[in-house]
C-alpha cells in the first residue's frame, strides 16, 4: 500500500462512478467492480455523508482503516462511517461486495441500536471478520443476492426496498461489534464537528434555519462553518442545506401523493411559488415537470 500524499480525497461513487445513481441514497456493486474501476491500490480517502460498507468474501486485503492498520483474511467486513479516512490494497482474487448508504437511513439505526451513546456521531471504523459464525454469513448471503437484485432492475418500490435490506445489512453486521463511546474517541475534532453540522441539517432542514443560525447552534462562528464544508465537502453550508431540502423535495415528488403545494407546505416553505423557483433553480425543471418524467421512465 501507497502512502498518502497528504491530501485525502473525498469520493463520491455515485457521481465518480456512475452518474445514474448519483441521488439514489443506496448504491451497490461488487468489490471486483469498483477495484476495476479506482484500482486495487485505493490510496487514502474517506466519503462525505455517505457509510460504506465492504463485504469482503475472497482474498486478503491490506487495510488503513483511520489510524489503524490491518492485514487480514477473507470472509470480513469493513465499515467506514462519513467521517474515517480509509486506503487499502487488495490482491486479483479479492472479490465481494460494497454498500455505499446516505448517513441518514444509517443514523436512525444506530441511536436505536444504541439508544443513549454517542454513535450516531462517532461511529469508528470496524473491521470484522465473521469467520465463526457461518450462519450469519449464510444469512447475509441471501441479502446481496435481494439487494444486487434490486438495484439492477427497476421495479415499483426500488428505493424502499434497498433502504430496508441496507438497514438489514447493516443491523446483522453491527450486532456482532462490541461498541461503546470509548472505541470512538479517535474520530477526529472538525470531522466530529463537521457530522454534527450534517446531522443537525438532517433534523432541521425543514425549519429554514440559516448559516448563521445553524454556526450559532454548533457554538462556530459562520467562517469556521464555511471553512468546514469547503474543505470537507467541497461546498458551502448553504448549498448543503439546499442539497438536503432537494433530495426530500424529489423523495415526496416520486412517492408521495401530495400536490405539488402540498409538498411545498410539507417542506416548510410558505410560498408554493417559491418553491417552484427553489427547485427550478437547483434542478433545471419545475416540480410537476420532474414528477412526470420519472413516472414516464419508471
């Protein structure tokens, strides 16, 4: 394994790799698939508001999971949370799957795997290797198998379905780690408070909270917030929190029934006009209109 060059790249698999799954909030792909694609040579980088999960069920790899080093053996799994840097090095014969999961179908998940820690925030990298226990990898078998399944074809309640299995995943995974508060401490200061941003945007997007008022809450000045995400996720806290209204927006729009007023309302915007402009602005059409084309190509 290469080291690092200083800098720590932030990938984006939907957009990086393939540009069709860019607002889904689960990508799949085999381990083989996207070693053919960034090399078998990863060198350090980490995934903004996405978890990554690797399933690796051949081979060996060589792994820096944050400031840990590994050099195991198939059958593992690797889980890297939005904030862990991550690089690892892997032979022709490694082979398995990934599961790349937006932070907010995961979040959830862990406060009610863990109800009163810190996790949801300061999940660590884990690397677990489930040799032992063959009838928890036997049931996980039968997931990568639901989920290739339905990420390669488009049928009538994809979106949910992969939420689910991804959360099934990721529940049967987690309940063979020993976590607590201490295995988290080494996540680093203004990555944690960078989480703590995104976290906050997730609960609060629907309030119309400001920059200033969102630096306020966080006890940062709106610099240091700016600062954060720019060098974090390559875009202002604005366009972060414009990014998370957009991505309700088009969730309601596909799979709700509300009128297009009905979803602005939803959303707390006051003005149904105004969202029209908002969305229009960010995604190039209006709301009725990218409403009738994904029903047309659905």
């Amino acid at each position: 394994m290469q080291k690092s060059t200083g800098f720590i790249a932030n990938i984006d698999i939907g957009k990086e790799y393939d540009a069709r799954y860019a607002a889904d909030e689960v990508h799949y792909e085999t381990f083989a698939g996207l070693a053919a694609f960034f090399g078998r040579d990863m060198q350090v980088h980490w995934h903004d508001r996405f978890f990554q999960l690797h399933y690796l069920a051949t081979g060996r790899i060589e792994l820096q999971l944050d400031d840990q080093h590994y050099s195991v053996q198939a059958p593992l799994f690797i889980l890297t949370p939005p904030s862990v840097p991550h690089a690892f090095f892997t032979e022709p014969d490694s082979d398995g799957h990934v599961l790349t999961v937006r932070q907010e179908l995961i979040w959830p998940l862990l406060e009610r795997l863990y109800p009163g820690s810190n996790l949801a925030l300061d999940m660590p990298g884990i690397c677990l290797s489930l040799a032992a226990v063959p009838q928890e990898l036997a049931a996980l078998g039968h997931y990568w198998q639901l989920i290739a399944r339905e990420f390669s074809q488009k049928m009538a309640g994809r979106e949910q379905t992969l939420a689910l299995l991804a959360q099934a995943v990721f529940t049967l995974m987690l309940r063979n780690t020993s976590l607590d508060d201490k295995a988290a401490s080494g996540v680093r200061g203004e990555l944690k408070l960078f989480q703590r941003f995104n976290k906050m945007v997730d609960e609060r997007f629907r309030d119309h909270l400001s920059v200033p008022e969102y630096a306020q809450s966080l006890g940062v000045t709106e610099s240091r917030l700016n600062d954060l995400c720019r060098r974090f996720a390559n875009r202002p806290p604005k366009r972060l929190i414009f990014d998370r209204l957009l991505r309700e927006a088009k969730r309601l729009l596909l799979f709700s029934a509300c009128t297009v007023h009905e979803t602005a309302y939803s959303l707390g915007f006051k003005d149904p006009a105004y969202f029209a402009r908002f969305f229009n602005r960010l995604e190039g059409c209006s709301p009725s209109a990218y409403r009738a084309t994904q029903h047309m190509l659905s």
